[in-house]
C-alpha cells in the first residue's frame, strides 16, 4: 500500500502532470486523483488502464443520451 506522503510527493511533481492539467503517472495505482487545486474536483490518473475505460463509458452514456 502507498502512503498517504508517496501520494502527496507525485501529486505536487510537475512532471506527473502533461499539459498541466492530465495526470498521469504509473507508480500511483489510483483511478482517481484530486485535480491540481484540489477544491476543484477530482480528474482520472490516465496511467490508470482502467481510467480509460471509464472515459470510453462516459463518452458512450453521453453519446446515447444525446443521440435520441
């Protein structure tokens, strides 16, 4: 398990975050992150293979709910 001060060091590494605002990084197991200013929400680690199929499932509701 990963300690609460692991999560904390690659949160604040810049390099973790592409664009300044996709976070990915594959040493943190977590789906889901806090977003840089963290009262803004959370955002999905895209190192996170699983992350990925959640996006395609939001995308799909999305797509279906506005397709009708």
């Amino acid at each position: 398990m990963t300690s609460q001060e692991n999560k904390d060091k690659w949160h604040a590494d810049s390099s973790n975050w592409k664009l300044g605002i996709l976070y990915f990084n594959k040493e943190d197991k977590r789906i889901f992150v806090p977003k840089r200013l963290g009262f803004l929400g959370w955002t999905v680690n895209f190192a996170n293979p699983i992350a990925y199929v959640i996006m395609i499932g939001i995308l799909y509701i999305l797509y279906v709910s506005v397709s009708k």
